[in-house]
C-alpha cells in the first residue's frame, strides 16, 4: 500500500470512529472508567460533616485540633489495546474482514481515551509479540496506532494469548484498562488471564464471521488454515464434517466466555456483519 492509499485509509476511519466517540462513547466511556484510585492531595482542618474516617491523627496530635486528608480522584488512565495480528483476522465472508472491524474497534476505543486526556498504547501479538507502541497521548499518536493496524504485516500467522498476556505483565506495571481484541482461536490461557485480571480492568472483544461457527453444505472444498498456510480438501456435505467443525467452534467460544467470566472479567461478541457501537455501548452502560 504506498503512502497516499494509507492515508486516504487512516482518515476514513479517523472521521469514521472518531465520530462515534465524540458523540456516543466519550461519555460512556468516562464514566465508566472514571477515575479507578484515589490520590492523597492535603490535610486541612476538620469541618462539620467532615467522615471522621478522613482524620488523619499524626497532623491531628501534633497541632491539637482535628484535621482531615484530602483525596482527589486519579482520573488520567491508561488504555491498553492488545490486537490479535495471526493469520486467522485475515478471514471474513460478509462485508469485510475481521481484522478491518478490528481496526474500527480499536480505533474508536482509543479517540474516546484520549478525548478523556487518557494515554493510549498498543501491542500486536501473533504467537509472539509483534510490535509495542508505549502508552502516550495525543491524536497524533492515536493516527500512529490506526496506520499500524492497517498496514502491519505480522512476522507469524499463529496465535498464543498466554505470550500477549505475560508480555502486557511485564511491561505495564500500573493498572491499566485493557482491550483484548481476538477471534480467540487458542486454548489453556485462563491461568494467565486470571494474573492480568487481578490487576488490569480487561475486557475480551472476540470478533468472529459468522461461518467461523458453521460451515455450509458446499461439497468439496479446498481451504487454507490461515494460521499454517495449509490447503485441504474438506467435504463441507458431510453431515458429521459440520458438526464436528460447529463443536470445535463453539468449545473455542466456551472457553473464550468461561476463562474471562472466572477470572471476573467482561466479554463482549462481536460479529463482522453485526453493529459493534451497539455491542459497545451495551457492555459500558452495564460495566458503569
């Protein structure tokens, strides 16, 4: 794609998602994320009505009158975008792929952090991690992370959500908001789900086309596995070919939903040919 092509492709999706969080999900977005700590501020003289809670005992002794600390909320956050980059976004049988809903997604989740004054980072993972951006503000900044999403070319096609998770571990050490972004095609990551979640507010987005989960009676078809490159013949007219890949499809959901519900973090489904801004707002109107 050569430079005038990108950036005819970046500001579609600016004044795309950055319309929808101007007028849909600034405001969900604050407050549901509104600030999540308390920072002390200063200690002034107890006045009536004062929660006695507040009293901070050592200003207290030393001045013999009541005084109370002062907390202000921790309203600046930071939001972290975790994409899934392997072969398997790159498929997409309605209107688009689901890697370019992904980009619509991210994009729109990050106008509505830095609308809030919040910093916004990104990280690019495959079975490996393919690209850290480290969280900064500006729109500027935001543009960079939407020109990555669409131009990136991924080093490997596979997935491994335990390596993004660990990764996101390692190199964040406040908490910070998090948004998954996957089909989720990959198994046994609760263990490391569960340490992210004890410490960041992170939300699942799984996108998926709606023949990720049922495959039609097509006859002999040959498929490629994006994430091996493999073609294979399948005879889609098997009765039992269907069933099996519908089961595979929804034991994958299943563990999606079950992984993050135990850890005591949120899901949100959404599919390519489905609208994500009611998805989204539906989930911060519940989360808030």
């Amino acid at each position: 794609m050569d430079t005038k092509e990108l950036l005819k492709k970046v500001r579609k999706i600016e004044i795309k998602t950055r319309r929808l969080s101007n007028h849909i999900f600034g405001g969900e977005y604050h407050s549901t994320f509104k600030g999540r700590g308390m920072t002390f501020s200063e200690v002034r003289q107890y006045q009536y009505g004062d929660d006695i809670r507040a009293i901070d005992w050592n200003v207290t002794a030393r001045y013999n009158e009541p005084y109370v600390k002062i907390f202000e909320e921790e309203r600046e956050l930071t939001m972290m975008l975790m994409v899934d980059v392997s072969g398997s976004e790159l498929f997409g049988t309605s209107t688009q792929f689901k890697k370019d809903t992904v980009t619509e997604i991210a994009a729109t989740l990050a106008f509505s952090a830095i609308q809030n004054n919040d910093k916004v980072g990104l990280i690019l993972f495959s079975d490996q991690i393919e690209l850290y951006i480290p969280p900064k503000k500006g729109k500027s900044h935001v543009l960079r992370i939407i020109r990555e999403l669409i131009e990136f070319k991924p080093k490997s096609r596979r997935t491994n959500i335990n390596e993004a998770l660990k990764f996101l571990s390692s190199v964040m050490k406040k908490k910070a908001i998090v948004f998954m972004l996957s089909d989720f095609v990959d198994e046994n990551y609760e263990r490391n789900l569960k340490i992210v979640g004890n410490k960041h507010d992170l939300t699942g987005i799984r996108i998926y086309d709606k023949f990720d989960e049922e495959i039609p009676n097509l006859g002999m078809v040959p498929m490629l596995d994006n994430e091996t490159s493999e073609v294979k013949l399948i005879n889609t007219s098997s009765k039992s070919v269907r069933t099996k890949y519908k089961a595979n499809a929804l034991r994958l959901k299943d563990e999606f939903e079950t992984s993050f519900k135990k850890s005591g973090l949120g899901t949100i489904n959404v599919r390519v040919d489905e609208s994500y801004v009611k998805k989204l707002l539906g989930y911060f109107k519940n989360k808030g």
